[in-house]
C-alpha cells in the first residue's frame, strides 16, 4: 500500500479538503500535525474531500493528511462485552484515563485491550479443515457469555496446528497448512454487512416483559421495530426497558447523540443492573456506545455502524443480539449535517437524496440467520425516532416507516396523562403476529391469539364509544357500552399500563400477561352475567376484590396469587347480584 | 507569524469578511480588524483554505471597507477566568461593562468548551428546592440539569427564572447557588429588571452577568453564551461552586445563528434555521452537568420564547430533544391570573426520578406527583366536556376530577412571588389536601400504604381503628 501524503486545502467545520493524495472512498486518513482520524467521503478532482472525527479548530490549511490504506474497521474478539465505546470504537474509560473528564483530541485507543490475556480453548484440531466462520475455539468472556472465536473472513485451509491456553488477541493461536496464522482478533469494516448463508423467516418473539408490546404489538427475534416519539413521551425509557429486559443474550446499545446526563444515566445503570436469567451483572451481556450530541458530529454518522458491526459478530457467534439505536434522527441529522457541508443538492427538509437507502442499508443488516459455521443468529434492531414536533411525516419517519414491521407509536398526550409506556394502542402496529401465532400456541396458551385479538378489539371499541361520550357523556349510553368502556378502562390503567420504575410491575412475563388479559376477560363476563341478573353497574365495577387484583401487580408473588385474586372478584361480583 | 497584517479583504457581505489567502491561517482563529478610524473589530475564522479566508466580525462589518486591516491572532478565543469573576458585569464579548478593572485572569480558557466524556459524568440525583410547587412536586429539578422555560412574549417567564435563581436551594445544605446571568439580545428594560432584583436581593455579588442587549451586535450573540458556559464550567470544576446558569434569550441566539448561515449561503434547513443547529445548541446544553472527582456542579435554565406559542417550532422543538424537559408557561393559566403560570402537562423532568423518593424528597413524591397529573389532565379534558353537555351529564367521578382541576389551578400553582414552600409541608402535604377532595377509589395511582399514611382524612380513620 502506497502511504503518499497529502496537505490540506480547506477547512470547514467537521470536513476537511486535501489535495496531494488519492485515496479510495472510505478510506481512514490522519489529519493535521495532531493525527486526528478522518474519512474520505468524496473525490473531487484532485481534491479529497474528507470528514474528520474530532474537533477542527486551530488546524492549518497546508498540514499533512496521511493515508492508512484501511477504510473504517472495527476490532472485534474477546474483551468487547461490558465496554463503553465512543463512535468510532474508542474505549471512553481509556480516554479518560488518557485525557481527563473532558474529551480532548488526536487521542487514538484501541478497541480491545490487546495485553489482557485470555483462556482459549481450541474446539478443532490438527487436520480438520476451516474456514471463514467457523468457531475454532472459546474463551469465558464474562461470567455469563462464551465468546466463540471464529475463523476470520476469506480464510480457510487444513489446520496445521492449533494450541490452548492462555493468550493476548493478537497472538497466533492457530496455523493453516497454507501458514495463515489466526489470532483471536479480526477486523471488519463497518459499513460492510458481514456474510451468513441465509436469512430465516422470524418466527419466534423477543420477549420484552413490556405487557404492551409483547401482547399487543410483539416483535421478533430478528425484526425490526421503529419508535417515533415526541420528546418527552418517555422513547429513552421505554428503550431501556427494552435493554434491560428483552431475552437476547447479547445488548448493544447505541446512544447516538443523545442527552449526556441521560446517556450517564444508561452507564450508570447497567453495571448495577442485574439480569433476572442469570442473576449476574447485565453489563456482562452488554456493549455500550455513547456519542452524546455534542461530540463530534462525523462519530455521530459513524456510530450506528460500529454498532451494527459489532452486532453481527455476536450474531454469527449464534446469539440474539437486540440493538437498540437511540435515536437514528440523530444520526440521519449528522448526515445531513456533512452532506450541508458537502454543498450537495437536499433532498427533501435539506436531508441528503441518499437518506432512505442508508436508512433501508442499515435496517437490512438485522435478521435471524443461519450463520457460516450453521448456527442460527439474530440481530433484532430498535430504532428510535425523534420526528421534530412530533409530525412522523417527516422524512426520517417515513423512511422508517417504510422498512421496519412493528411501529410502536409513543404519544405524548398519552403521557402528560402519566400513562407508561405512552404507547398508543390505537396507531401502533406489528406485523409479526401471524407469523408467531404458532409460537404463542405451542408455549404459552392455546388461546392466546384469540385473547389477544379480544382485548385488542375492546379498545378499538373503546375509541369508537369514547366519540360519543365525547358528544352526550357516558350516562346516556346503554348499560352494556358503559360496561364495555370499564373493561376498556380496566385494560388501559391495570394491563397496558406498566410502572418501569417499579421493582416488580417492571417486567411481566409472557405467562402474566396472559393470566392478566384473561382476568380481565373474566371480569367482562362475570359483570355482564351480573348485570343480566339484575345487579347495578356501579356495584359491580366497585367490588373491592377488583381494586385488589389491579394493586395487586406491584406485589411480589402476583402470579401465583392472580388466580385467587380473580375467584375472588369473581365471588364478589355475583353477590353483587344477589344483594339486588 | 500573528504579527501580520493584511490588506486584502476582496467581499464584505453581512457579518462576514472574505479574504484572500494569506498565510495558512487556522480554523476557529480568532482576527482583529483595523479600521480606517482607528477602532478595532473582532472576529473569527468560520472557513479557511489556501485561496480563501471567511471571517465573521462579532461587532458588525459597519464601516469595514477594503483598506481594512486584518490581524490574525494565531489562537481561538478564550476567555480570562478567576474567581474575580463573581460579581462582575461583562459585556457580550467578555470586557467588563460595569466600569470596573479587566478581570485577572488564573487562566485563559478555550470558550468552546470541550466535550464531557459521557463515562466520566455523575448521574445528577440532588434535588434542588426551588419552593414553586408546581416544579418541586410535577416537574422536579435536579443538580447538573438543563431545564428550560419556554414561554413566549408576554408571558412572566423572567419573574419565574429569579423567583428560582432567588429560592434555589438543597434540601438540608447550606451550599449555595452562584448565578452565572447571560443575556442575548434582550431589552435594556429586562436587563435592568434582572439586575435590580438581583441587586434588591443581594444575589448579584454572587453573580457574573455576561451581557449582550437587543442594540448590541447580534453575531457577538454566538459568543456570549460560550463566555457565560466557558466562566460557568471554570467556577464549578476549578473552584468547586455549584453554578446555576440562566440565558435569555435563546430565540435571539438562533436568530443570529439563522443570519450567519443566510450570510454565507448555506442551504438552509426547518424555516431557515442551519441544518447545523441541533449540533450548535447541544454544544451549549451540554454543558451542563456533574463530572467526577470535582464537587461543583452546573444547573441551565435557559429561557426562550416560543414564536407564535408554537412548540413545534424548530427552537423549542430542537431544544426539548437535547435538555431533560421543559417547564412550560401557558398564556391561558397568564390570563386567568394565575402565577406562575407553568402548564404542568406539556411540562416534564426527565431527571426528576434520580431526584425525589425516600430521603431525598419524600416516599410518596412520585405517586402524589402522578395522582395529580392524571388527575388535572383528566379535569382539563372534562372542561371541554362540559361545555358541550353541561356538568349535568356528568358522573360523580367525573364531577369532582372537574372540580380538582380548579382547584389545583387555584390553590397548588397560584403562588405569590416571594411565597417559597418546602417539599415535604408547603407542597406534597398542600398536594394531599386537594386530592383528599377527590374520593379515595378514584385515586389509582396512590399506592394504598401512602393514603394510610399521608392521606388527610384516610389516615386519621385508620388511626381511631
């Protein structure tokens, strides 16, 4: 590889000209006396046109910029898990320890810790033949992940030796015949998919423990979901929920430029997080990416990628990955951000012509998949949305729109109501549901669909009713309708309402969920048997074993106390009848 | 090389000055320009390359012609900081205003400001008592948070930002606030209300003020507010004070940014805001926060108006998605006379859970907090109800959720100007009062173990028992 060198030209903001050199598109370049690491986002002329990761002022036109031959990569092997990483795979621990509390620059740090010695364990041996994918041996990541090393991208042959033991991840821990030499750490370029064999169907849920979203609009394992949001309709908490609690083994976690405080918030929390399958630290299952809103911008552009990046390599590892990406506004507001820069020709709301195909790109990279080495991998991606006044007619929502099945509309009156997850039942959609039916069927209950399909039916009545009420007050519709809005209401504050701050109500299981919706299908019949028979309304809605039932999800041991709990109501309710 | 002096200004277009290539001149230099007369404008290099050289003048190009000279500096700007800050008067541009002497400076710093490392920030959890009940119980305020006020003209949102800057404290410390006051583009008029009460109430010895008013140059606006963070940042993370600071007013700020990106011809984004200004203003939030290792801490109540009272508006809009809530003030609550009139539906503290709880607030914060959003906005829609079927149609639940609206209006927000209510007995227990008009069975979001505690009237039955 020729490393010419090359001198700057211009300086505007985040991008950088040069002239003197000719690279490829993509390619990493160092810029300025400082080093500070750029890309190459446009040839132009002799002219390239380059967008630089750091801050630019104080940098001089006629400064050196120097090719690296490499485009933008990402290190990838043991010692991923648990880290906190910038947009472009710097470690934020190490830069703090190199630079203080406020970022600095022309500090380059690894990704991985390439001392720290780890136990591998080889899986093939001497003969078998390899190749591209293929698990060659494991090493105990964290206490809870297996990291299972694999053979790197268009490498295969006849192993010739391979050894166990204690290594750094760089070192050789396995020869071909041909002599190619594997260490435990490969590299990949982030704006390239990695490969797999083949893309399945996705039809087996992630399990969230969020009674909306599981119930009503489920996604997954290998889907996708948008969440557009108004600000202030609780999209970062609900993410976190997702994080916290979704049953992938692996979470990456993007926070791209989103608010310092709250991404200090994530960081803070996810050490102390414990995961409730394992009962170990949930960082021991995480990576973290933090590019907050004023780091700088082209990090921004590029953090999505190395997210996604790192993603796929668990996947091809055979876990379910979830990757949440808070907020891809964000990232599409850092495109149009350089392409402004670039003087290119806007597209619509100054956004570049591009937006939606990288949008599409970057959705594309999720999936359940059968991996190289045959195992079966997902990558489900969450993406938040920050559509600007909360109008998702905007370009980045509707490119969103486009591309991903679940759509889960968070709704701010929903939430100046306190009602969390503000997610509105009525515009929400999924369109996983037939495809996982059979799922639903075989591990939770015969019936679920059904139930699904009635309490999703309830509200949509609700809605309808609420037009009226709106018109003449709930006293003049019949007894049956005014019955009919309890249920709705009952649904709505005791099943879709779900407190994430408290330590039980957080999560329900998909077992839950379901004993919950029948409990509340149960009162519905119950009521109206009592109605038929005479009873008031008014008597049967307050019977106090129902205010039990509903307070009675923020106790522990509600699920196995639930049953009880609606024999109760249920007895109640027919001496309601009784006493007429 | 800073020496040099240029004569080769080829455009003057709006604030900005096009040059042709000098020496390699750095981007973000600050310049000097020499005018015929004598005077000397600053300014800064906004694009730099080997023909060409684009420097946008703080002060207004006014009188700058050809024979201008130009002095490149050879370094960004930065600001003079020392504890001598406090209690100075500055003008836009960081040169006292108040007649005093030119501040000593312990250290010259970058006003750009660098990034925090997210890994390195504290979680803000200290909850801050601003003795408004409507902030304290519905949309707490912590330590290190940025929460703006957005108001619109009219409206008594700078009583608001001193009744806070004037009641701030923690709850059971000793620590106070100092107040870091930057002005952009605001009337002489507000400024001068500002400073008299600041002065009335002896808050302005412990104060710096960094002012830009409405006849100052308006591209200087760009800087006032990094000089008023740069200073902010030096008080709290060199000298370990806890710093609250309050910008007026952040439409103006966006405006000069609108005029920089017009000048230059830039494609212009939302309404002819620079497509740049979500990364500008986050560049100013920011910088707010806790770090670790350092004790101070910096608290942002930026104030800006919201044109038109749109809160789609791209100021707000961008504005609400970088800092952790908003307060709002309603026209409506203003013309019923209510003060402070803070709308506290559309109003949130993302930081307010780290915030409230046992031992920091009270136990029952949140729930109370809860049962009374749910409840007025509840009431608030009845209202519309009303009046289209009368309150006859009406159920006895929805009834008194009716009644609680009014009274919530009139007695929780309706505070006087210097009235300053503790959490636990001037607001929640105020709370438990008017919820205790509302029956029990409707109140869902109260745990039963807070009604058997605090509830006014539940708790004294369950007492006799």
């Amino acid at each position: 590889m020729s490393k010419e060198n090359g001198v700057i030209y211009r300086i505007s903001g985040p991008v950088v000209t040069a002239v003197g050199i000719s690279p490829r598109m993509y390619e990493v370049v160092r810029v300025g006396d400082e080093g500070l690491m750029g890309e190459v986002i446009e040839l132009h002329g002799d002219q390239s046109v380059i967008q630089v990761y750091e801050e630019t002022s104080g940098i001089k036109p006629g400064e050196p910029v120097i090719r690296t031959g490499q485009t933008l990569s990402v290190q990838l092997g043991p010692g991923l898990l648990t880290q906190i990483y910038d947009g472009i795979q710097r470690p934020l621990p190490k830069l703090e320890e190199t630079m203080g509390v406020f970022i600095t620059r022309g500090v380059d740090a690894d990704g991985l810790d390439l001392e720290r010695k780890w136990d591998f364990n080889a899986v093939v041996k001497k003969g078998d033949e390899i190749s591209s994918g293929h698990v060659i041996g494991k090493v105990q990541e964290t206490e809870t992940i297996e990291h299972r090393v694999m053979v790197p991208p268009n490498v295969s042959g006849k192993v010739k030796s391979i050894k166990s033991g204690s290594f750094n991840i760089t070192e050789t821990v396995c020869e071909l015949d041909d002599g190619t030499e594997i260490a435990m750490m490969q590299e990949w370029p982030v704006r390239h998919p990695r490969p797999f064999v083949q893309k399945y169907a996705p039809d087996v849920p992630l399990i969230t423990g969020q009674r909306i979203l599981d119930f009503l609009f489920p996604l997954a394992k290998g889907g996708t979901a948008g969440i557009p949001g108004p600000f202030g309709s609780g999209k970062t908490v609900t993410q976190q929920q997702l994080a916290k609690w979704s049953d992938a083994q692996i979470v990456v976690y993007i926070g791209c430029g989103e608010r310092g405080n709250e991404m200090t918030e994530v960081l803070d929390e996810f050490p102390h997080l414990i995961d409730p399958n394992t009962n170990k630290p949930l960082m021991n299952r995480t990576v973290m990416i933090a590019n907050t809103s004023n780091m700088p911008v082209a990090a921004r552009e590029a953090s999505v990628y190395t997210g996604i990046t790192i993603a796929e390599y668990f996947r091809d590892m055979g876990y379910n990955v979830a990757l949440m990406a808070d907020s891809t506004s964000r990232w599409a507001e850092a495109m149009r951000e350089i392409s402004s820069r670039l003087e290119e020709m806007p597209g619509e709301e100054g956004y570049p012509a591009y937006l939606s195909s990288r949008l599409a790109e970057f959705y594309e990279r999720a999936g359940r998949v059968q991996t190289l080495a045959g195992s079966d991998g997902s990558v489900s991606v969450i993406g938040a949305v920050s559509p600007p006044g909360g109008d998702i007619s905007e370009p980045v929502s509707q490119g969103t729109l486009r591309i991903v099945k679940v759509f889960w509309g968070l709704d701010a009156g929903l939430a100046r109501q306190r009602h969390f997850p503000a997610i509105n039942w009525l515009n929400s959609y999924s369109l996983y549901p037939q495809a996982l039916d059979q799922w639903y069927r075989d591990n939770i209950a015969p019936d679920f669909p059904e139930v699904r399909t009635e309490i999703s039916t309830l509200l949509q009545i609700e809605s309808e009713l609420q037009e009226i009420v709106q018109l003449v007050g709930s006293d003049a519709l019949p007894v049956d309708q005014q019955l009919t809005l309890e249920v709705a209401r009952m649904i709505r504050e005791f099943f879709l309402q779900q407190n994430a701050f408290h330590d039980v109500d957080t999560f329900s299981d998909l077992d839950l969920q379901y004993h919950m919706a029948k409990a509340i299908l149960s009162f519905q019949e119950e009521a109206k048997k009592a109605i038929a028979g005479g009873a008031q309304l008014e008597d049967v809605v307050n019977v106090p074993a129902r205010t039990d039932l509903m307070r009675g999800r923020f106790e522990k041991g509600y699920e196995d106390r639930i049953s009880d709990l609606v024999s109760e109501m249920n007895k109640q309710i027919d001496a309601s009848m009784e006493a007429n | 090389m800073s020496g040099k002096e240029y004569r080769t200004i080829t455009d003057v277009k709006g604030p900005l000055v096009f040059l042709n290539k000098t020496e390699p001149v750095s981007y973000g230099e600050i310049v000097q320009l020499m005018l015929s007369d004598g005077s000397i404008k600053n300014g800064q290099v906004l694009d730099t390359s080997d023909e060409q050289v684009i420097v946008q003048v703080f002060e207004g190009t006014a009188s700058v012609d050809r024979q201008t000279g130009v002095k490149f500096l050879g370094d960004v700007f930065k600001l003079p900081v020392s504890k001598g800050l406090i209690g100075r008067i500055l003008d836009g541009a960081g040169r006292p205003r108040d007649g005093g002497p030119d501040i000593v400076a312990d250290e010259m710093a970058d006003i750009i400001g660098a990034a925090i490392n997210p890994y390195s920030r504290q979680s803000p959890e200290s909850f801050i008592q601003t003795g408004i009940s409507a902030i304290d119980a519905c949309t707490s305020l912590v330590r290190g948070q940025k929460l703006p006020i957005f108001s619109a003209s009219g409206l008594p949102h700078n009583d608001i930002a001193l009744q806070i800057a004037r009641q701030a404290k923690l709850v059971g410390s000793d620590d106070d606030f100092v107040v870091v006051f930057c002005a952009m583009g605001i009337t002489a008029e507000e400024y001068n209300f500002f400073v008299h009460d600041l002065e009335r109430t002896g808050a302005l010895e412990n104060s710096a003020l960094f002012v830009n008013l409405a006849d100052d140059p308006a591209v200087e606006r760009l800087i006032t507010p990094r000089l008023a963070l740069t200073a902010a940042e030096y008080l709290a993370f060199e000298h370990d004070y806890h710093v609250l600071v309050i910008y007026t007013d952040m439409t103006n700020y966006c405006e000069s940014l609108r005029q920089i990106g017009a000048a230059r011809e830039e494609v212009p984004g939302r309404r002819g805001y620079p497509g740049y200004m979500y990364t500008d203003l986050a560049m100013l939030y920011e910088r707010a926060g806790l770090v670790k290792g350092k004790k101070g801490s910096i608290t942002q109540f930026p104030i800006l108006t919201m044109p038109g009272d749109d809160i789609t508006h791209p100021i707000p809009d961008l504005s609400g998605y970088i800092t952790e809530g908003q307060i709002v003030i309603s026209r409506e609550l203003h013309q019923k006379g209510i003060y402070p009139p803070i709308n506290v539906l559309p109003s949130l503290s993302r930081l307010m859970n780290a915030g409230i709880g046992d031992g920091k607030t009270r136990e029952d914060h949140k729930s109370v907090s809860d049962q009374l959003y749910a409840a007025y906005a509840q009431g608030r829609e009845l209202r519309g109800l009303v009046a289209i079927v009368g309150e006859d149609a009406l159920n006895e639940r929805d009834l008194q959720l009716l009644k609680f609206a009014d009274i919530f209006e009139d007695q929780f927000l309706r505070q006087s100007r210097d009235e300053d209510r503790s959490i636990s007995e001037g607001t929640l227990d105020l709370a438990w009062k008017l919820l205790s008009n509302i029956d029990t069975k409707y109140l869902v979001r109260l745990d039963q173990k807070w009604i058997d505690k605090y509830h006014p009237t539940e708790r004294s039955s369950s007492e006799e028992e």
